[in-house]
C-alpha cells in the first residue's frame, strides 16, 4: 500500500516567516510544505530553497486562478523555474503553463485546477484537460457545498490512471483530505500547527498524524463517523479514533456535516462505512432509514447509534445507558433515582431517551421545553407532568436535568435555567460537555448544588457505541483522557 503524502500549506507573509513554519512542519511531521509564493511579498526562491528541512512544492497562483500573484507571467514563471532549477521536487502552476515548464529541473509539475464556489458538472473533462498538459500530477480542489459532492471526487481518484489529487474545499469536504489516500490520491494539504489555513476546511498537521492517522488509512480501513448539523464542535472524532488506536484497529472515524440522513446513509454505506454516531438534528429523522431498530430506541423514537450488521442498518440508543450511568455514579450514597422528583429540561432526542429512562427507573418527572407542546406530548407518552419554561423558578425538583445545546460552546454565557432556582442540596446535570463547565454548572456549584457534567454521559454512551461496533471491550479512560485534552486545547 502506497501511503499518501501530507503536505503543509505555508501561508507566510515573507521569506523569512515562510522559512521558520517549513522548519516547524518538519518537526511536527510533514512529508513536504507547499511554499506559497504569491502570498509573500518579494520571495527570495533561493533562501527558501537551500538547505531546506524537507521535499517542497512550490506554488505562484495568480489572482485569476485563486491566488495573490499580482505580476506577470513572464515574473511567474521565472520564479517557479528558479524553484526547478535549485531542486524543488514539486511545482504547482495553472494548465496554460505547465509546458512551459519542462527542461528546468527534476521538478514533478503538478498541473492545477480550482473552483471556489462549487464544482464542475464535468469533472472527469477538467481531469483530461489537465493530464492533456503533460503534467506529472493533476489537481482538482473544488468547493463542497453538501458532504454527497465528495462522492464524485472518490470516483475520479479511483478511475484516474496518472497520479491525482482531488480535495473538497470547506467543512463539507474534510472527509476528502482525511481520505485521500485510501481512493488512491497522491497526497493531501493541511495546515501548519496553530498556524493560518490556505484554504477553508484544512485541518491542522496535527490532527491529520495524530487523530486520523491519515498515514495508516488504506483500502479495507473501515470508517465510522458521526452524522450532525453542525459538526465542528463534535469530540466524538477524538474520542473514538484514540479507542481505535488504543486497540489497534485499521479504522478512522470522521466529522460528517449531513444535512438529509436518508440520501446520506444510502449513498456513503458502500463506500465503507461501519456505522455511525448520530446527533443534532438528526436522531429521529434516521429512523426512516433502517432496517432494525432495538425496543428501547424504537419507544423513545430516537437513535444515537447506527450499526451497518450484514448489509443492514441497525439502530440503538445508547444515550439512556450512557446518562443514568453518569447520574448515578455521582449520586450520593444511599440516593437512588426511584422516587426522586427531576426536572428535564429539553424534549429533543436526549430529552426524550432520558424521559423514558428516568420514568423506567422510577423517578417523578416533569417536562418543560421550549415548545410547551412538544413538552405535553413527551410528558403523555412517558406519564410525566409538563411545564412551560417561564415557570421554571416555581419548580423544586431534587434532580434538575438540562438537555438542549444551550450553554454550549461558542455560546458559553447562556442558561436556561433562573439562578433564583438553585439552591443548596439540588444536583444539576448538564449534557453539554463542551465547555467542560458550562454556566449552568458554574452557578450550581456557587449555590451550593451537587453538578454533574455532560462528560460522562458522553464518553458512557460512547463507549456502547464503540462495543457495539466492535464487539471489543471500550477503553474508557482512554476516551475519556481524549476528550479531556481536546477541551483543553480548544480552551
């Protein structure tokens, strides 16, 4: 199996910057930089050139085609075959010069294309057009607007028969960098450690070495992934990729921004994919999707969890498992969750799994949600009371239980919940994890409540998914340490 390349794009200001993050990419891992030198004032080739760390590719995009050269072309290609000249292994230019390349060096000329606000009708015609040139590798980079148009950039990479690079600019089209390699690309982009993206949806150098293990993605490498809208906050790559490095496992698991389950699922199966997480807003849309659906999941009209089990899809819930666990480990001694009066707040798709958990495990409970009758309605099939959400401060549960996304990052200053309601004694759960401590559970803790952060419930029920795509035993503190770091680094 060929391993596919990463490379680093440096956007640098000048030489001597470009020269410092080259230094650092080599550190950190990189198999080659790409050295934008339309994006530098006055690049001296020659420094950036000689002595370098690592194998580089060399790029002068004009502006017409995307870049910021503004000179000539004459300027242009004098630049790029002084890079020839002094042994860059790669040049990146625009089809009409590619010919104008040849005799200056060893140099592989990659020959360009780049759509920043869509893609093609006819990409297979943009793939002829380029290999027409001469060039050495072709280049497609377009713009995803939906995850499906990565689907027709894995078809060109597994009919091309000259070494290719086709990505998907934008979040849309991270799965396209992450796996590259494994439809047959040549190499793929990200962007330096903490350092600026050359174009949208580059991850950092870091994830793709360290998260993905881009380096190790081959043709059988199965892959797993979370189905939401939005994605970008989402732990879940982090917390289930490092359990697959931990045991061993040939598989990756990836950020899908779906906006239509159905087509999604259908369409992204055949390609590999072993199951899915499932999330906002999508936990009860998926269920017209599958073939099997467990008892529980089916009551609470919800899934979190997809198995693809002998060509069929499988849905569980492992939210309910997953949050009681947290809650009662937590507990103090000698309370349990039989006759506790609780307060839930959200009637989503873990607003429902921790209804029917809680009622099934004996609680007292009352309902309020944003939509008084969605509330109602959950509060009928699970025989619970429901409240509006300006009466929240009325209320004096023992357990108070917040479910929506409120309060998550980036929306940190945010609460549902009135600050006159929390009082001494009262434990507050808050299934965001992201922040770790959410204001909600801030203010808990200033008044004097036991709290209870989403954490746990997140990295339980992730543990059932990951044993229920595997068969193997979670490594839970593992999952739990990667998600903790992750937190940390965003912080």
């Amino acid at each position: 199996m060929r391993r596919v390349l990463i490379c680093v794009s440096i956007v640098a200001s000048d030489t001597a910057g470009a020269i410092a993050i080259m230094q650092q990419a080599a550190k950190d891992g990189a198999d080659l930089v790409e050295l934008r030198l339309d994006l530098m004032s006055k690049p001296d080739v020659d420094a950036l050139l000689v002595g370098r760390p690592l194998p580089v590719m060399v790029t002068c995009r004009p502006v017409h085609a995307g870049g910021g050269y503004k000179g000539s072309k004459e300027e242009r290609l004098a630049l790029l075959r002084r890079a020839m000249e002094l042994g860059a292994e790669y040049v990146d230019a625009e089809p009409d010069i590619v010919p104008l390349l040849r005799g200056y060096g060893s140099a592989q000329v990659v020959a360009s294309y780049h759509d920043f606000n869509g893609m093609p009708e006819d990409l297979p015609a943009v793939h002829r057009a380029l290999v027409a040139t001469g060039a050495d590798v072709v280049k497609i980079a377009v713009s995803a607007r939906r995850i499906e148009d990565n689907l027709r950039l894995f078809s060109l990479l597994r009919q091309a028969d000259v070494p290719t690079i086709a990505l998907a600019m934008g979040e849309a089209g991270l799965l396209s960098r992450v796996l590259q390699g494994r439809f047959g690309g040549h190499l793929t982009f990200t962007a330096p450690n903490g350092g600026q993206a050359a174009a949208p949806g580059q991850p950092e150098l870091r994830d793709m070495l360290e998260m993905y293990r881009v380096h190790d993605i081959g043709p059988d490498t199965a892959l797993y992934g979370v189905i939401a809208n939005p994605v970008g906050h989402s732990l879940s790559p982090a917390m289930h990729n490092a359990a697959f490095r931990e045991i061993g496992l040939d598989a990756v698991y990836l950020p899908l921004l779906v906006e239509e389950p159905r087509s999604f699922i259908q369409s992204f199966v055949p390609l590999g994919f072993r199951g899915f997480s499932v999330t906002i807003p999508h936990k009860q849309a998926v269920l017209a999707v599958l073939d099997e659906v467990e008892p529980l999941a089916q009551r609470i009209g919800a899934v979190n969890t997809v198995v693809v089990r002998d060509g069929r899809l499988c849905g569980y819930n492992t939210d309910v498992a997953g949050a009681l666990r947290s809650i009662e480990e937590t507990l103090p001694a000698g309370v349990s969750l039989d006759g506790m009066n609780a307060l839930l707040i959200g009637a989503g798709g873990l607003g429902r799994a921790l209804a029917f958990g809680l009622t099934d495990a004996g609680a007292r409970l009352t309902i309020a949600n944003r939509s008084f009758e969605r509330a109602q309605q959950l509060a009928a099939e699970v025989g619970a009371e429901a409240v509006p959400l300006d009466r929240l401060a009325d209320l004096k549960p023992d357990l108070l239980l917040q479910t929506t996304s409120v309060g998550m990052s980036p929306n940190v200053g945010e609460s549902v919940v009135p600050y006159e309601m929390l009082r001494p004694g009262l434990i507050v759960y808050d299934a965001v994890y992201n922040p770790l401590q959410t204001r909600l559970l801030r203010e808990a803790e200033q008044a004097g409540c036991l709290t209870i952060s989403g954490l746990g419930h997140f990295v339980n029920q992730g543990a059932r998914q990951f044993e229920l795509w595997t068969g193997r035993p979670a490594p839970r503190e593992v999952m739990r340490q990667a998600v903790l770091q992750r937190l940390i680094h965003r912080a």
